[in-house]
C-alpha cells in the first residue's frame, strides 16, 4: 500500500503551526483563519456550507464563528427571506486582516511547489483534488451515522 496520509497529515499540521504562529500577532487563534478566509472569499455564507468546506462538525464551527464574531471580524446577518437562517459576513476589521491571510497562503503554497514545474503543480493539483473527494464522500457518510467498513 501506498501511504499518503501520513505525508499529508504532516503537512497540514506544519503548515498549520505556522500559520497559528504568524497569525497571533493580529490575535487569530488556532485555526482561526480558515474561517475567516472562506467568509472573505464566499460573502453570505451559511454555517452548514462553512461546514462542509471545513470538513469540521458543527460545535467546532459554531465556537469558532461565535469567537470571531465576538472579536469583530465576522458578523451574522439574518437571510432576506428566512430569518432562522443567518449569514455570515466579514466586517471591516476582518477584511482588513484578509490579505495577510492570502499572503500566508500564497506564500506557503510557493514554498510547498519550490521545484516543481507548473506541470507537476497542475498534476497534483489534480491528484489531491481527487483524493480530497474520495475522503469527502467517507465524510459525509460519517457525519451522517454510518460506519465504515475496514
């Protein structure tokens, strides 16, 4: 068998180290700032959406919007049409934080594809795009009550 996970648990714990280290100085905390970039990047979002793109169940995602609501970054606005449903938006405090956000990611991508030709970038682009579907169906079986077989 070919291990995968191992290489790729790796690297999202070190990058996500990193990322925690770098993002105290504007008083993000762990994981803080996945959460913020994809409310920048998709306005209006829904918790259940954030959820999914997370991959996190929802008492993470509700503790962690709640924080950065509490601190000002993002803000919940009820739908135009149901009110039960809230929509999620950055505030200028956090859209002001944003482009540090990019420029981290941007930055670790670089270092991640130091070497490879566009090529190669593209391919495995490719290749854990797939594999980040084959782990999403599992996930949602998960999250639904289901069992895996092993």
């Amino acid at each position: 068998m070919t291990e995968i996970l191992r290489p790729i648990g790796s690297i999202a714990r070190a990058l996500e180290s990193i990322a925690n280290r770098e993002f105290q100085q504007v008083a993000l905390t762990k994981g803080q700032y996945l959460y913020l970039a994809r409310v920048a990047e998709q306005p209006g979002i829904i918790l259940e959406r954030l959820i999914e793109l997370l991959k996190v169940d929802r008492a993470t995602a509700s503790r962690a919007v709640q924080k950065l609501v509490t601190a000002g970054l993002l803000e919940k606005r009820p739908d135009d049409t149901n009110h039960k449903i809230k929509r999620l938006f950055v505030t200028a405090q956090g859209a002001a934080i944003y482009p540090l956000v990019q420029r981290e990611n941007a930055y670790s991508n670089d270092v991640a594809l130091d070497g490879f030709t566009p090529a190669e970038a593209q391919q495995l682009a490719a290749y854990l795009k797939r594999v980040d579907a084959n782990i999403a169906a599992s996930w949602q079986a998960v999250k639904r009550g289901q069992k895996r077989d092993y």
